[in-house]
C-alpha cells in the first residue's frame, strides 16, 4: 500500500514531506520521492529503497518561503521497483503522485500512446499527468482539465499533482483508499493517506469520501463530488501516533483483519474481467507444454497451496501436488519439466522455500511465484510472479496475505483452465462472478465479530482444539489452527473431519474443544456426522455454519452463501478473529508473538 504527503506553506517544504513519508513507512514500500514547486520552477527527486536514500539525494536541496510540495512512498503493484517507476510522475510541466490501482490504465494508456504520447515507466499512474496535461494542451480551463482527467479512471486511486500552471494549488482526488485534508491556524494546508504524517502540524482535518475531488490552496479548499461543490465538515486530529498507525485497532493484526476487504478488491483489480480472468504477468506463457503442477510453501502459505490443489485440480483440470519446502528440499524428488513449479511467500525470504525454488529453477523446470513483496529473493529469482497487492503485513500471524494468496490462486485456476480450454464459458462466468462477490464476505460484521469476542472467555483453558472441515476446509482447519496457536499459545491441530474415527476421537471429552466447519455447500451432511460423533463422546463443540446444530454447544451464524469460496472466506474470518479474542484475553502480544518472526530467513 502506498503513501502519500502534500503541503502548501511558507515553512520547509522537505522537512515536512520526508517526515510524512517516515510516519508512513508502517505501510511498506520499496521506492519513495517527492516534487516542490516554487517560483514556478519544480524540483524532483526520487530513489529506491529506504527513505534515507531519498534523503541523501535531497540532502543539499531546501526550500524556505511559499510554495508546495508532494511526496510517495511506493508499494510496487504494476512495474518492479526502479527508480524510472517511483512516484512522482510527470509530464511537460506537472507532477502526480498516487496511491492505489488505475483498473483501465491500459486503455488510457494506448490512446496517449498513439497520439504520440510517449511514456517513461510502466506504471499505472503516469497515465494520470500525460491526460491531464493532453487537456491543458488542448486548451481546457485547468479546473476543468483536473475534473474531466479523474472522471476517465476506473479504480482505486488517491491522488495529487502539482503543475507549474497553478504554482499555489495541489489537485486531488480520492476513490477507495483513503486520503485527509489538514489545517492548521497557520494558514498551511495538508494531505496525507493517514493522520500519522499530520500529528504535531494540522490541527483541523476532513477524511475525503470515496468520489470527492478538487483543489487546495493556502485560501481555502475546494471539494466536489459528481459535479456538485461540498460543504467541507473539519474535525480534530487524534494525538497519537502508534494509534494513528494502527487505524485505531488495537493490533496490527487486527487493523489487517478488517483491510482484507479492501485489499481484496485490490487483488483482484485490473484482473477480474466482466466473465474472464486477464494475467498480464502470464502473457506469453505455454501452458500447453504443463501438464502438473507441484506447489511449495511453508505455514500459512502452505495451507493456501493445499486450499489451491483443490480449485486446480476442479478447474484447470491438472494433477497438482503439494510440498512443505523444508521436506521438498531433501527428499530427492523427482522434477519434470512439463511440472509448472510454483512457489508461495508472503515475504518472499523464506529460506526453505526460495531453495526449493533453486531446486526447481536447476532442473529446468517453469517457475512461477505467488508472492507479496516485489523485488524479494523469490521475486527475483522465479521465471514469473504475481503479486498478491496485500500491502504489508506487520502481523506476525498471517491473515491478508493468506486471503491474497488464496484469490490469486483461484484466479489464477480459473486462468489456466481458460487458456487450456477445461474451463467451459458458463462455469468461468459464474466463478468470475463468485470472486468478484469475495471483498463484500470479508467485510467484518461488528456484530459477529463481538459475539466472537464474548464466546472467547469460554475457550481459555482445556487441553486442545481440533479445528475440523472436509475438501476446501481442511486446509482452512490448519490454517484455523495455525492463527490459535501462533498467537495464544494454546494447543490446536486441524484434521480433515473423515479422519476423527481413525484415532483422534480417543481425545475427545468436554475439555476438548472443536471448531467445526460446516459449510452447505461442501458435504455439509458428512461433516455433521463426523462432528455428531465428537458430540457424542462428550466433544466441546463450537460449530460454524449457516444452518443451525442442535449438538453445538456454541454456534456462530454464517450467511447462506451460493458459492463454497464464499463460505471458506467467511470462516476464515470468524477463525481469524476467535484466535485474535483468544489471544487477548490470555493477554498476549497479538503482533509479536513469542518465539515467533515474521520472515523465517533461515532453515
Ligand atoms: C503465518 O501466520 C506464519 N507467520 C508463518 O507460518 C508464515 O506463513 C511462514 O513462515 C511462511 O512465510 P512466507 O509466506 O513469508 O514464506
């Protein structure tokens, strides 16, 4: 997820900008820049890496007295991170900054293009000042110009531009990532993603609504939403930093709970078609020549590499086998070349992952990775990748990234059966349909989510969970039992419910807790007899499900969703926060849990 800073006043300009940025750094990026203009004249500056390599480049350029400025921190979505690719972007005599995904950058794009428009990096944000700058050219009032430019993009976007054309006015816009206006008694005038840039300078700030656009300077503001000006409703800015950055959640991991249903349209962004699925990282792959494909992952990327076998094997119709990399990297296996090769990390760092990735590469096999950090050693190693846009996780125990991951690889099956024609037209269509309806299931319910945390106090003690489900949901069961153990420490294990009869039933009694997942739509009447038996031996049971069980002793309510993905990331929400409550209540550090890191960089 990228940041976003912008100024107007008399007081230093960079000082303020790279201090955003800091305050931003929790967001991740892997590039940054900032652009002051005054006296007409722009200044531009911009790096890859940490901040402090922006700030050497800077550090012989000040700017006192009036003028106003821009800054970004990039987390690469389209184009890897280079300099030409970090933000800002410019044209002839404007600068943009953006956060977010311009879903139809390429149709923009090529008409620039092809009235000879030439474009220096590959990103989708540049697209913004070359039409922008096209309607200055053509003589278009530059309010007009702004307006007309924000009403092409489709997506999500915060945006703000600077041009030599208004020397005392920032442009903006904002549609599904957030974006504040600040004020201070000063007269100075902010923009920031989130508070924490604006502690300690404004003291009044409006949180733009998604749709609103317009034009700050040091008079005033002006906000307008399809065509109508808005009135502006300023309110006090929070102190507190650590807070700010948390969003006001009291974890981390929690803040990143309630981001998956942002983050997921995010994903699927640029990707998910009216009844098709378009890869551009894949363009120009052979599918043809693959016939299996191996997977291989570590923890909560192994569970969504499991969740992956079955919609491969349903709907791209390829044999699929799943690794854990640590037992891939000596068992001596057996690698064909006709074997696409993927790999799936979070952090791209996992040292037992990216060798097996080595392994592969080695045998000459097609490598593909399925990762959240752009630039990482898996990244740059693997033939191909495609980024799961989750934005960072500071999290130890994963939970967007694992939501991300899951959505990329249900494309990407949806993908390859398309392209290997074992997709036919009409089960691709409903399938596009059920993912594009996944963002509005990870909604959290405020409802549901404190009925999770009042049940919590009753599951503190006992001597274990069995997290159970079939088909999809087993994966899901481990990943369940993953998120409780990583974070209260409490003993879980998640077992394919078919399995209970073949000895772990002999630990079932009342101190016994099970987390039943019992979906209608995946062998809902199969699982309930597997629990039916636990129940019947006494089993705490804690079953989650649309339909109601009279054996549960608690129950949580899910919706009756058409589609069994639906249904997984449901539960797989309610599972994320029970283990969250848990944690809690035992008084544990949800986001540093102990022993625990969050990139496992070594064997
Ligand atoms: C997940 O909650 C854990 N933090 C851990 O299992 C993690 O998934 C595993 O270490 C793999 O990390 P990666 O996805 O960055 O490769």
């Amino acid at each position: 997820m990228c940041g976003i800073v912008g100024y107007i006043g008399k007081e230093e300009k960079k000082s303020f900008l790279l201090n955003g940025l800091k305050e931003l750094e929790y967001r991740g990026y892997d590039s940054a820049g900032i652009a002051v203009l005054k006296e007409c004249e722009i200044q531009a500056y911009k790096a890859t890496g940490k901040l402090e390599n922006l700030a050497n480049k800077t550090s012989n350029f000040t700017s006192e007295d009036f003028g106003i400025g821009i800054g970004h921190t990039r987390w690469a979505t389209h184009g890897k991170p280079t300099e030409i690719n970090a933000h800002p972007h410019w044209g002839e005599y404007s600068y943009v900054v953006h956060n977010g995904i311009i879903e139809n950058y390429r149709e923009i794009k090529e008409n620039l293009q092809a009235q000879g428009i030439k474009f220096l990096s590959q990103t989708d944000t540049e697209v913004i000042i070359h039409q922008f700058e096209k309607y200055l050219n053509e003589g278009v009032e530059i309010h007009e110009a702004f307006t007309k430019t924000v009403s092409m993009l489709h997506g999500a976007y915060a945006i703000l531009i600077i041009t030599k054309k208004a020397p005392d006015t920032i442009f903006f816009a904002k549609n599904a990532v957030p974006l504040i206006v600040g004020k201070n008694d000063k007269g100075e005038k902010f923009l920031a993603s989130a508070d924490s840039p604006l502690i300690g300078y404004a003291t009044d700030v409006v949180y733009l609504e998604d749709g609103e656009y317009g034009w700050l300077n040091k008079e005033d503001i002006n906000l307008f939403k399809k065509g109508e000006k808005q009135s502006i409703f300023y309110k006090k800015l929070k102190e507190d930093k650590l807070c700010a950055q948390k969003e006001g959640y009291r974890f981390f991991m929690e803040k990143e709970i309630y981001e998956q249903s942002s983050v997921a349209s995010e994903t699927l962004m640029g990707r998910v078609k009216d009844s098709s699925i378009a890869l551009d990282e894949l363009e120009g792959f052979d599918f043809g020549q693959i016939n299996e494909i191996k997977i291989c992952a570590c923890g909560t990327s192994y569970h969504a590499a499991l969740t992956s076998a079955y919609l491969f094997e349903r709907l791209s119709k390829i044999k699929t086998n799943i690794e854990i990399a640590s037992e891939f990297r000596y068992k001596e296996p057996l690698l064909d070349t006709k074997t696409l090769f993927i790999v799936i990390s979070q952090s791209g760092e996992t040292a037992d992952t990216l060798e097996a990735l080595k392994m592969a590469k080695n045998s000459g096999m097609k490598t593909l990775a399925i990762c959240n950090v752009d630039n990482s050693s898996i990244v740059r190693l693997a033939d191909t990748t495609i980024l799961t846009r989750a934005g960072i996780e500071k999290g130890v125990a994963s939970t967007k990234a694992f939501a991300t991951q899951i959505l990329t690889l249900w494309m990407l099956s949806l993908y390859i059966g398309d392209k290997k024609g074992s997709l036919d037209k009409e089960t691709l269509k409903s399938e596009v349909k059920a993912l594009a309806h996944i963002p509005s299931v990870l909604h959290v319910k405020d409802s549901q989510h404190e009925k999770i945390r009042r049940l919590s106090k009753r599951y503190l003690h006992g001597h274990g969970f069995f997290y159970i489900g079939r088909d999809i949901f087993y994966p899901l069961a481990l990943e369940g039992a993953l998120k409780l153990k990583e974070i209260s420490y409490l003993h879980a294990e998640g077992y394919p419910a078919g399995e209970m009869k073949h000895g772990p039933i002999a630990l079932a009694d009342s101190e016994l807790f099970t987390i039943a997942l019992m979906p209608k739509n995946t062998l809902y009447d199969k699982t309930k007899s597997n629990v039916e038996e636990l129940s019947a031996r006494d089993a705490t049971i804690l079953a989650i499900s649309p339909y109601e069980f009279e054996l549960a002793d608690d129950f949580i309510k899910t919706s009756l969703q058409e589609h069994p993905m639906s249904e997984f990331f449901e539960m797989m929400l309610i599972t994320q926060l029970l283990a969250l409550e848990i944690a809690v209540r035992l008084g544990n550090d949800v986001d540093m849990p102990r022993n625990l890191a969050k990139s496992v960089t070594v064997e």
